[in-house]
C-alpha cells in the first residue's frame, strides 16, 4: 500500500478531506524523523514501538578491490509490534 492508497483509505474511513490527512501524516512522520534522529523511541499503543539503534563506524573490506573502507557510524530503526497486533495477525 502507498502513501496515496493509505491517505484515500483514512479519508474514507474518517470522513476527511484527503489534503487535510495527507497533512496530519505529514506532520506525524516529521516529528518521528526529529523524535528518532535523536535517538527517542516512540511508542504506539496496541501497535508498536520504534526504537532507534546507533551503529558504531566499522571496517570493512571490498570484495571487489580488496581495499579496507571505513563505513561511518548510522542509525538504524528496529520495530517491535505489540503483543495485541501479533495476536491480530496470528488470528488471520
């Protein structure tokens, strides 16, 4: 599903403009961006939690030159579901 079908569907279900939910997750996915860059977890009730994962600069070699490179360190997101929504997609 793309950000449009998930926009349509909301407008649908909510009985809102599509412009005015397509703005809400605009401004949802900005604050977890801001939230998660700065290594804030973020929890949705009955859905999950997002949690970032800093990973340290490393070595590594290139298979195809042989050369070392040094990758910089980076911010990974890991998301764990919630017990309730395991359970949902378990009962599917």
């Amino acid at each position: 599903m793309d950000n449009n079908a998930v926009v349509n569907e909301l407008s649908k279900s909510m009985g809102r403009d599509a412009k005015d939910i397509a703005a809400l997750l605009d401004g949802i996915t900005a604050i977890m961006r801001e939230k998660l860059s700065a290594m804030d977890s973020i929890a949705i009730p009955g859905f999950g939690t997002f949690e970032p994962i800093k990973e340290d600069e490393r070595i590594q070699n290139d298979l195809s030159t042989g050369k070392r490179l040094l990758l910089p360190p980076e911010i990974t997101v890991q998301f764990k579901s919630s017990a309730l929504l395991r359970r949902k997609i378990s009962d599917l």
